[in-house]
C-alpha cells in the first residue's frame, strides 16, 4: 500500500517539474556504483532521526536507473508515472522518488535532498527499507542527473 503523504509529497513535487520529458539529449553515461554509498549516508541520517538504516536493492536501482536516464535524456526533471513504474518493477509497499540534477557526487545530491523539505520527508519516511540510486549523464544545461527510489 503506497502511502497517502508519499502520494502528496510526489504530487506536490510533480507540480514543480516539467512535463515534456521526451528525448533531446543523448545519455553519454549511466551508473548505480554509487547506490552503496548512497545508502551508507542516508542510513547514517536516518539513525541520527531514530530510524532504521537503509540497504540497496536491485529493483530499486533498476527503477532509479529507468528514470534517471529518462531525466537525463529530455534534461529536466520530471517522475513520470511513478506508481505504474514502480508496479512494473514489482515494488510493491510504501515508495517514494527523489530527483536532481547538476549535482556531481552522490554527497552533494543526498545534501540536497535533505535541504528540500518535501526530500527530506521521503529521506525520513518510516517504512523505508531500501534504497536505490542511479546518475544519467548527458550533454543537457545540467549534464548530471540523479535518481533516489525508496521503498519498503
């Protein structure tokens, strides 16, 4: 069951991103190697809330990796069908997705995301369990893009 506030907070989020995301740009590299430590920074963030740590998992890399180059191609942000996404990994539960672009390393982009509210809350969402992460590459104004898949 997805949660209602994860549905509000990505609705919320669709409402500041674009919604054209088709291909303009060719994704020159893409990567989940950083998703370890992705994982190992948010876990340590989310001990210091009182919550349980995070690990990766394969689907939700995969999901994250789907979406990043899809960003990373039209070069703006945008989560797309989230829901329909995540049924077709077979993520099932509470989920939630976090993108940004033009940030280099994976600290810079989990330090973004914790300085967006509405970021912050998917960071700190209680169900959360795992993670996946995933950067796109292109030669769009922000060339770097990142994507974050939480879930149960």
């Amino acid at each position: 069951m997805r949660s209602i506030l994860v549905c509000a907070v990505t609705t919320m989020l669709l409402a500041g991103c674009a919604s054209d995301p088709s291909p303009k740009f060719n994704v020159t590299a893409m990567s989940t190697s950083e998703a370890a430590e992705a994982a190992a920074l948010i876990s340590a963030y989310r001990v210091s809330h009182g919550l349980s740590p995070v690990t990766v998992d394969g689907r939700l890399n995969r999901a994250a990796e789907q979406q990043a180059r899809t960003v990373a191609a039209a070069g703006q942000l945008d989560h797309g069908d989230f829901p329909r996404r995540m049924d077709a990994f077979g993520i099932m539960g509470y989920s939630a997705e976090n993108l940004t672009a033009g940030r280099q390393t994976v600290t810079e982009a989990v330090d973004s995301w914790k300085a967006s509210p509405p970021h912050n809350r998917n960071l700190l969402m209680p169900q959360a369990r795992h993670v996946g992460l995933a950067r796109a590459d292109s030669a769009s104004a922000y060339r770097r893009y990142w994507a974050l898949v939480l879930g149960q």
